[in-house]
C-alpha cells in the first residue's frame, strides 16, 4: 500500500486526525474560525481564556453555550502530551517531565522553580539538525519539527501538573530544551506570539530566553521583529578552529558574523546578549582560551554563562575540572567580562539536553 492510501485509510478510522489542534490557533485565528461557525467573535476569546487557565476538554467550559460546545468538539481537540516520566530532582527544584505526542514521538522539558517564578524549558523540534558533537539531542538528527500548539501544549501540561502540588503557574519560558529554535523559525514565532499575546498566555517578552547556535541570518531577522525577548548564543569556543570541531554550525557562519548578529540584536532590543560556554576539558578551557573569549566580547553589553559540560555516553568529552573552571571563571572577571556559572539545576534526573529521552529509548 502507498503511503497515501496508508493514510486515507488511517483517517478513515480515526475522525481525530481531521481535527485541527486548538492550541496551534493565536487568538486572531480563532476569532475569525468563530465567525465561519457563525458565533460572535467574543466567543473566541473565551475559548482562549479556558485554554490558558488550563482547561483540558470543551466540556469545561461552561459559560459558553452547549452548542457552541458541540461545534468546537466537532472541528478541534485540545492537544495533549502524554506523560511518560516526571523526575524530580533530590533538592525537590526541578521537575524533568518526558511527553509522547500524538505521533509517538518523544520530547523533553525541565521546569525550575527560583524565588521569582517557574521557569520552562521547553523542547522545540523532535531531535535537531544542528549536531553539536556534545549534546545527546542532536544524537539521532533531526525528526520533526514541533508545531506552536505542541510548545504550547508543554506549558499547560506542567501547569496542570504542578498545580498539583500547589506551585504557581509557569511564569517564564526558555527555549532550550531539544531542538534548534531558529531552525523552526515560523513555527517559534507563532508560539511566542501565543504565549505573549495579551489576549493569550499574557508572558511579558522579558520573560523568555531564545538560545540559538548561531544561525546568523535568523539571528538578525528575530532582531527585526523588535519582540525584545531575550537572546542566548552558543558559543562554546573562543575561536573557529575550536568551534569547528564541536559545532558543525561553525563550518556555516564564523564566530565574527556570530559576534556581528549579536551586536546587531543588541542595538535593535537593546537586550543583552548571553553567550553559553560549556566548558569541556582540554579543548576550549585554556587560560588562552579565556584570555582570547574576553577580547572577542569587548565594546558591547554582554554576558557569559559557563556550562561545566554535561558528560553524556554519546561522546568522550569530558567536562572541566574544578581548578580549570575557577581558573576561567576569574580571567573573565579580570578581564572585565560579566560572567556567572550555570546553576547545575538537576543533574541527579539527566537535565541536560536529551539525555533523558536518550537514556528512556536505551532501557527500551
Ligand atoms: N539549539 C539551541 C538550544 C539547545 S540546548 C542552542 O544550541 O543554543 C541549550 C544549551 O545547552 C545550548 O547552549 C547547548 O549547547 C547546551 N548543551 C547541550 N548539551 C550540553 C551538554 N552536554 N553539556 C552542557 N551544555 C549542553
């Protein structure tokens, strides 16, 4: 059988895959579905404000009329992340929650809890094109692209879950989990838009964080859309030699035009720029190393974020001795550098990047 036919035949007996995901509609959208189902537009507004309260079927939305009920079960369903794991780290501040989505794929987010708020990681795309030889996402490529109602659909479910335990609501989200954000442009923007947008998940732009691995023309068209959230930027080394032997992203754009984009960013949001360093031990962790980083980030606001590196069974890079970190650590400071060290938030339930949808698929 072709593919096709597979397919017709699988929408034949499953009436859901006509269904659109509500959580994929901005606001807009949805206002103008409710006019074709001839309901006023208010009426889209309510839908949204049930969905981002959490609501998990039509049934609960009760101010809005049985039949208007029925034609919205009719045309939509709420899309929902299965959960498979939750993991909560020893210190009882971090939750890594492991979803299945409609299609059996898996994803991954991590949520922090920090005096001012909840904090999201939330995954982009099934796997990533990017290969950065340290990190576990990008072990099997690239599956899917995640849609903005998969996004979405990873803070209402933590919301839901969390509420349990009587934490607030997610009140931050950075893009960081698996995937290249900036790879999924037009999708990460919709989501973004949902989640800002007043009438929506209401999240002020200052409380999400992008971090990209330096996808040059992206990087300067996201300057362009003046959102002003904020930008992180993989650098990991201090020159493109370095860079080139653990980011394959390097071989496409140099760290100059990284540089330049970020700068470029800085001057259209006036947000400051953070660069990720994880620090791998004796390959971009020198005292020159250091030395050649502080002059690449002079004459701009920025600010670095030292990653000890997440050892992962997928490569023999090793992270950084303690002596060598502290090492870095103080000729950034000396060199003038703003820099602070990555609070290592659950390393007892594999938060680092995939590892523990590559650990779930080992125990398989
Ligand atoms: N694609 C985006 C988001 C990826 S994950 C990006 O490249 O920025 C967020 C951060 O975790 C990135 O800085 C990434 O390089 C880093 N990371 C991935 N695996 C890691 C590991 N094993 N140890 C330390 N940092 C890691």
């Amino acid at each position: 059988m072709t593919d096709e036919a597979n397919e017709t035949m699988n929408n034949k007996h499953s009436p859901m895959k006509d269904k659109i995901d509500i959580l994929d509609r901005t606001p807009e959208e949805l206002i103008s579905d409710m006019e074709l189902l001839g309901e006023r537009p208010y009426r889209g507004e309510q839908v949204f404000q049930w969905l981002y309260q959490g609501a998990a079927s039509f049934s609960e939305m009760t101010n809005l009329p049985k039949t208007l009920r029925r034609k919205l079960e009719g045309k939509y369903i709420i899309g929902k992340l299965k959960q498979l794991k939750r993991l909560v780290s020893s210190d009882k501040r971090t939750i890594k929650y492991l979803y299945l989505l409609a299609d059996n794929n898996i994803i991954e987010c991590v949520l922090m809890k920090y005096h001012y708020g909840n904090t999201l990681c939330l995954s982009t795309q099934v796997g990533c094109a990017m290969g950065c030889s340290f990190c576990a996402s990008a072990t099997g490529g690239l599956v899917r692209q995640l849609t903005a109602g998969e996004m979405m659909a990873q803070i209402l479910e933590v919301n839901r879950d969390i509420a349990g335990l009587n934490w607030e609501p997610v009140s931050g989200v950075v893009l960081m989990g698996s995937g290249e954000p900036l790879d999924n442009y037009e999708n990460t923007m919709k989501f973004l838009h949902q989640v800002h947008n007043p009438r929506g998940y209401n999240m002020s732009w200052r409380k999400i964080t992008l971090s990209t691995c330096g996808l040059v023309p992206k990087i300067r068209l996201l300057a362009d859309e003046e959102i002003g959230i904020n930008l992180a930027v993989s650098l990991h080394a201090p020159n493109d030699k370095i860079r080139r032997k653990i980011m394959k992203i390097a071989n496409a754009y140099t760290i100059e035009e990284v540089i330049g984009a970020s700068k470029y960013y800085f001057e259209k949001t006036g947000r400051r720029v953070t660069f990720e360093y994880a620090l791998i031990s004796n390959v971009n962790d020198n005292p020159e190393h250091a030395f050649e980083l502080s002059r690449l980030l002079k004459g701009f606001p920025n600010h670095v974020n030292l990653i000890p590196l997440n050892e992962n069974r997928h490569s023999s890079q090793k992270r950084s001795q303690d002596a060598a970190i502290q090492r870095f650590v103080d000729i950034l400071k000396s060199s003038g550098v703003n820099v602070t060290q990555r609070r290592e938030m659950g390393l007892d339930i594999q938060g680092a990047c995939g590892q523990l949808k590559t650990a779930y698929y080992e125990e398989l």
